[in-house]
C-alpha cells in the first residue's frame, strides 16, 4: 500500500460533489470506512462515494464497476453497491471516484455468519445468479483467477512464512490440499461472470446470514472456482455441503478441488493479514486472522498428506 498523497476529509467530498454532482452536495456526508483500494463517505442515508487512496490501481477497478455492475445487480439477490454517478479527475482530486448505492449491514469478519443453512443458502443464491457467461470483452482478472499452477510461488511463500511463525498445526495437510486442488483438470467451460475478491470483509451480515455482497472491484471473468472457495472462507462449519447442494448448477468434482486451492491461498493470506494485525503492521487487520484459520481447519479435517491420491495421469 502507497500512502495517499491528498488527504480526505468530508469536505472535501463536499466539495466534489459541488464542482461535479451538485444535486448531491448538501446531503450529510461522513466518514463510513478506509479499504485496502477506496475510502467510503456515507452520503445521506441511501449513496456512498467511493474515492481511490491507497493503490494505484484503484482508479481503473472503480471505472469496471461503473461500467459493468448496473447491468448485472438486478439480477442479484443480495444487495449491492450500484454506482449512480462518475466522478472525473479534476484539479481538486486527479483521480476517479464514484457515487455509489449505499448496502447496509456489518462487514462478516467482524460479525460472521452463524446461520448455517440460512447463510449457505444466501451465498449460493447469490453466486448462482452472478455465475453466467460472461460477454466478449469482459475484464479478465488480477492476478486471480487462473491456473492454480500460476500461483505455486504465492502459495510456496505464503505456507513457510505461516508454518516459521508456528500458525498452522499441520503444514503437511494444508500443502496436500493445496497439491490435489493443482492436480484437478482446468475448468473448460465458458468464462463465467465472478465476483473475484470474496473475502470476509466484503461480505456484510444482518442477523446471522449474509444481507449484502460489496467491492466489485476485482469484477472479472473465468473459472467459478475462484468465487466457490467462499464455501470455506465465509461459511460456519458443517455448512460448505448446504452450499455446494444449493449452488446451480452442482460443481463438479474438478471444481470442487480448484476450489479447495483457491480457498487454501485466501484462508492463507487471511492468517498472514491477520497476523500483521495483532502485531500493529501496515495493512494488518486482526479480524481477518479467525476466518482464515477456521478456513484451513475445515479444508484439513478430511485430508491430510498421505491420504491425498496420487494425481490422475
């Protein structure tokens, strides 16, 4: 993360809206949270504003989500974020920034869900409808999203720096899952529209199951297993096999095991942004650190290293 060169502040967003949306310029504006990407400023009860700070790349996933979510949000059962308008860069701010609808509820690493079949019924819900073939010229996704194998050296990394600060009760098991996931056959079906970043503070919660899905961000187009790891990341425990019969159409068994993969890496990067949490880094956040261990828990429960068949010739 890059330190914003502009500080934020409502007046500021007050002041954008003025030069550029002055409709919306005298609504109540207030700080609502500060993402890995985007701040959000509540704005009145109903909009948000979402205006880059951290990264680089910000700017071009807030233009994605403004080109491409309004067409696919009606079709979502779970509230999302609509973008309403398009802030230009401008003297004031040189970046883009965007008015967006505002979803209610509590981000799932800080209330997660414990309505099991409540909740795996949502996330299916929502996944069913959001996975359909995707148009030509769809964006493709960062670094997500592709062949397992493509991200042998992140998951390398990611396993010795956790297993060196003892956070993993048996590496073993998590490497074997991690093996046979690589070892499943590609996905050979049309590229499917994904959600792409379903992590536990994208999901918000309301009353023990999921009320909204946010940042569509990483928006992008490819293999549903990227999106179906969510079953490990976001679910109670006993509740991934609710989900995977809920889920239409049922993943098939290659699936499921790249999706084993792509839920190995997530939980991972979970304890290790976890883990900068309690110790006060940059980019750390302590919530993060449960899920991702109750992740790898339940993808290790039923496989461990030498139980793992060998893969297919």
């Amino acid at each position: 993360m890059t330190l914003a060169e502009i500080e934020i502040t409502a007046q500021l967003v007050r002041e954008l809206l003025r030069d550029q949306h002055p409709d919306l310029a005298d609504l109540p504006v207030r700080l609502g949270a500060r993402g890995w990407d985007n701040q959000l400023w509540r704005l009145g009860d109903d909009l948000a504003v979402r205006l880059p700070w951290a990264t680089a790349s910000a700017d071009a996933l807030l233009r994605k989500e403004h080109m491409w979510v309004p067409a696919l949000a009606p079709s979502l059962p779970l509230p999302v974020p609509v973008p309403q308008r398009l802030g230009e860069p401008s003297e004031r701010f040189p970046r883009p920034w965007i008015v967006t609808t505002w979803v209610p509820g509590t981000p799932a690493d800080q209330a997660p869900a414990t309505r099991a079949a409540e909740a795996a019924g949502a996330l299916a819900g929502f996944l069913t409808a959001l996975h359909r073939p995707a148009p030509e010229g769809a964006p493709a996704g960062r670094d997500r999203g592709g062949p397992l194998a493509d991200y042998a050296d992140g998951f390398e990394y990611q396993l010795k720096s956790a297993t060196e600060l003892g956070l993993l009760p048996d590496p073993d098991a998590v490497r074997a899952v991690w093996e046979d996931a690589v070892a499943a056959p590609d996905w050979t079906g049309p590229s499917l529209w994904l959600h792409g970043d379903l992590h536990p503070a994208n999901l918000l919660t309301a009353d023990g199951t999921f009320c909204g899905v946010i940042d569509f961000g990483d928006l992008f187009a490819g293999d549903p297993a990227c999106d179906l790891a969510a079953a490990w990341i976001l679910l109670p425990d006993g509740a991934a096999e609710r989900f995977h019969a809920a889920y239409r159409p049922a993943p098939d068994p290659a699936t499921l095991r790249r999706a084993r993969g792509w839920a190995t890496l997530k939980a991972l990067a979970c304890i290790s942004i976890g883990e900068a949490g309690l110790h006060g880094r940059p980019g750390g956040k302590r919530t993060w650190g449960p899920p991702g261990h109750a992740s790898l828990r339940r993808l290790t429960a039923t496989v461990r290293h030498r139980d793992v068949p060998p893969p297919a010739e």
